[in-house]
C-alpha cells in the first residue's frame, strides 16, 4: 500500500537489520504511525494490544519475535518460553500457533549458534509466503467476480466484507481484499459495502482506509445493514476472511459474520471465505464445539474512540456505569452456508473432503 509516497508493508525488518518495524493499528484511522520491536515480549505485546491483527499478520509477528528471543539469547529453554509467551496472547487465530510450530520445528534441530539466522530466515519466508498466498487467492476470487460481473454487464458488483482481513490483516494484499483489489485493478468496476464491525471497529476504521487509499469505491454500513442490502438486491456477493477453518469447513471469524452468513443464505446470495492454508485447523472438526472464542475487556463494547470536530482523539462511554457488557470477538460460522473457500490452490468447497485434497501434505499431518 502507498502511504504518504511510500510503499509499505505491514511488517518489516528495520534499517538496523534486527528490530521489526510494524504499523501501530490501534492508531487508525487518524494517525499513520510506525512502532519498532525489539524483543519478544514488545512482540507479545503488539500481538495482545492489537497493534497487529488478522489472522496472518498475527502469525508473522509471532515468528518475528522468536526471531527476536533468539537474538537474545538461543538456548532450548529461551526457545520454550518463547513459545509460551508468544502463543498465549490471543487464542482463536490458528496461524499464530501455526507460525510458532513451524519455527520451533526448523530451529529445534540446529545448535544454539545457528538459531539467530535461521529464525531470522524463516521468519522472513513466512512474511513472503503470506504474500504470495494472498496473491494466488486475489487471483482465484478474480474468476468469481469475473463470472458475477458477465451476468451483469457493465454494472457495478457490489461486495460486502466484514471486519478487516484485507493489507493490514496480512503482511501485503490481504485474503479477503486479495480479490477485490485484483478485479478493481483489472478494471471491473466494484462497490464494497464494509460492516463497521463492532466493538473495534476495524470495517469503519482499516477496512475503509485501505479501500480509500487504494481508490476502490465503497460504503460503510452499520453491522445490522447487510441483511436489508441483500433482501433488496444490492450484494452480489460477500467475502470474508477467517481465523481458523476447521477440516470440515467451519470457518471461525470475527463476531457477526455468522449473521451475514444467514442472511446470505436466506437471500441466494453467495458467501465465500478467503482462506490461507496456513489458517486450517486439521486437529479440529467441529468449529462451535472445538474453537476457543476470545473475550475481550468489556471497555471495548462500553467506549468509543474517534476524532473530534477540532482533531482531538477523544474516548466517551456510551453504555450506563452499571450496566454488563459482553464481548464475544468471533463467531463460528458452519461449512453448510459457506459458497466456497477461496485458497491459494483454487477455490474449494467447505467440507473435508475437498479441503483434504486440496492440502493432502497438511491434512495427513
Ligand atoms: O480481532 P481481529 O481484528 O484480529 O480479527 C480479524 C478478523 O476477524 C479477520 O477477518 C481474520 O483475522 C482474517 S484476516 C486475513
């Protein structure tokens, strides 16, 4: 994404060859600020406080900061407690548990001399995995809204997303934006309608930010809209992005997709979830049962932050001293009302045996 004349992506080594530079989110949208980690416990803690979010990002942060552990110091027991830090900071997203094994599986075997480079290297090819990923889904949501677009020629297509699993969920394009900003970019005229999702925000606050930067026309819609917008005809299609897909194709994502997901189906309208592989979960199968749901502090669902008139950014409460609030994160929404799962290798259906064939060598695992 260009910011202020610069390309950037959301993660990336700093000019000191060690520290990892990444986009304080928790900004957005008003301030467009860079924050610098140098240990894993400032990894940790940009993974916590959400300074990075989105499944992938989730992930590659955590690998960078067990590349950051074994800078500090490379034994077996700062490799463990690495892990252990790392992985507890937010439970649902499965690619950052998915990161931390796979670091673990490459760095365990080596001495302790040859750890530092390697976490180094690895990390670094996880980052260029994820965008090649998110490039091969851009390309395979293409033919869908290619398919969509010659039922109705010439006119818009309109896209409603949920939440942000678009650049600044991932370290370059984004899963679910992968699509949308390949067909905008190949001239297929596309309106995105984005769910402001509450209680963060991060429809009204990244999602529309990216889009406007990328100059991709949209609309942000109080989250109970898209039910209304599909009744009269006005999505052609949804996509969203997903923090863990169990094997037989439910997809856990952010709270409410479960409801456009209804919605979607009651109105014939289709509903495909943009999926890396590294976000499958072959050890669960039933994602209501088997997936923890994260629950966050309740100031989230009680406050607001945004700007005011006079360019303070300001925090109000707009929930009664007494009264509880609740703060479910994600929801789980099941394979029957998923169209398709959009991967790297296709675009697949959601049930076990097509998510098996398409990833045997992850399935069999
Ligand atoms: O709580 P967040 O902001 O980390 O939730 C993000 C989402 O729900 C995304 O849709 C998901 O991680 C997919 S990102 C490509």
């Amino acid at each position: 994404m260009n910011v202020n004349g610069r390309h950037y992506r959301t993660i990336w080594l700093n000019t000191d060859g060690w520290a990892v530079d990444i986009i304080d989110q928790t900004k957005f949208p008003h301030v467009f600020e860079t924050v610098t980690l140098r240990t894993p416990e400032e990894a940790a803690h940009a993974i916590k406080d959400m300074l990075v979010r989105g499944a992938p990002l989730i992930g590659v942060t955590a690998a960078y900061g067990m590349a950051l552990a074994m800078r500090q110091d490379a034994s077996d027991a700062a490799l463990a407690s690495a892990y252990d830090l790392l992985v507890k900071t937010r439970p649902t997203a499965i690619n950052l548990k998915w990161a931390l094994d796979e670091m673990t599986r490459v760095l365990r075997p080596l001495a302790a001399a040859e750890r530092r480079a390697a976490a180094y290297a690895r990390a670094a090819e996880i980052a260029e995995e994820d965008v090649a990923i998110n490039q091969a889904i851009g390309r395979n949501g293409l033919d869908i809204i290619r398919h969509i677009a010659s039922l109705k020629p010439g006119q818009t297509i309109n896209i409603l997303t949920h939440c942000n699993a678009g650049w600044l969920a991932t370290v370059d394009w984004g899963t679910a934006t992968a699509p949308i900003y390949t067909a905008h970019d190949a001239g297929i005229p596309i309106h995105v309608w984005v769910d402001e999702t509450r209680p963060r925000n991060q429809g009204a606050s990244l999602t529309a930010w990216e889009l406007l930067h990328h100059g991709v026309p949209h609309t942000v819609i109080p989250d109970n809209t898209g039910g209304h917008l599909m009744q009269h005809g006005l999505v052609d299609m949804a996509i969203v992005g997903t923090d863990r897909t169990t094997a037989q194709g439910d997809v856990c994502n952010k709270i409410g997709t479960y409801l456009k997901a209804l919605a979607a189906h009651d109105n014939g309208v289709p509903f495909y979830v943009a999926l890396p592989s590294p976000t499958i979960d072959f050890t669960v199968v039933d994602g209501i049962r088997e997936i923890p749901i994260e629950q966050r502090g309740g100031h989230e669902v009680s406050h607001l932050t945004g700007r005011t008139e006079d360019g303070r950014i300001e925090t109000v409460e707009i929930v009664p001293r007494g009264s509880k609030v609740a703060n479910y994160a994600f929801d789980v929404t099941p394979a029957r009302y998923v169209t398709g799962l959009i991967t790297e290798r296709g675009v697949i259906a959601a049930n076990r045996g097509a998510i098996a064939k398409a990833f045997p060598e992850r399935a069999a695992q």
